[in-house]
C-alpha cells in the first residue's frame, strides 16, 4: 500500500476498469437478485462517485464522505484528470451523497 501511494495512486480509469470487471463479474452470478450497487467511505466513496458516473450497468452508489468530489484545478493530475463534481451530469444511476455539515473534505 506504501509502494501504491508513494506512485501516486492508481489512476481513476483503471479502477473503473476493475470495477466494470466487478459488475460484469456480479451479474453473471445465478443468485443475484438483480440488483447490483456500490459504496464507499472516504477515497472509496469518492470512487463509488466516478462508478455512478462511468460504470453502465450499476443500480445505485453512495458516496460516504468522499473526498476530492469539488477538486481545485490544481489538485487534478495524470491520474485524477477530472473533478467529480463535472462528471455528475453523466450520472448512470441514483447516487446518495452522505457529508458531515462541518467536513472540508469533499472540496479538498
């Protein structure tokens, strides 16, 4: 984990990458209902955020205090290319966004 972090992350789309794999993977199971969502807290939120907008074939996400959703052109890299909150309009799926009243992060 300190080797990844000290690389700089893995990047958006390959995670996305992973997690269509993930949906694809869930759909194909004989005893699914249906249904077939993601959530995440802190950076898996914010992932769970780009998933609702990128990944067809989810049902729901929920972002729980995801962070980075409002980034700062100057927080955007190679990696992260693209503030969230621009790929909203690109929503495939309701999304629940949970934020403390006082948490700066969302916008960090």
């Amino acid at each position: 984990m300190a080797a990844a972090r000290a690389y700089g992350g893995v990047a958006d789309e390959q995670v996305m990458g992973d997690g269509m794999a993930s949906v694809e993977y869930l759909r194909r199971l004989p005893y699914l209902n249906g249904k077939v969502g993601a959530i995440g807290f802190c950076m898996g939120g914010r992932l769970a955020y780009i998933a609702a907008c990128r990944l067809k074939g989810l049902d729901a996400a929920v972002d729980c205090w995801g962070g980075r959703v409002i980034a700062a052109p100057e927080n955007l890299n190679a990696k992260r290319p693209v503030s969230l909150i621009d790929m909203t309009g690109d929503k495939a799926c309701p999304l629940l966004g949970i934020f403390g009243n006082d948490d700066a992060n969302p916008n960090q």
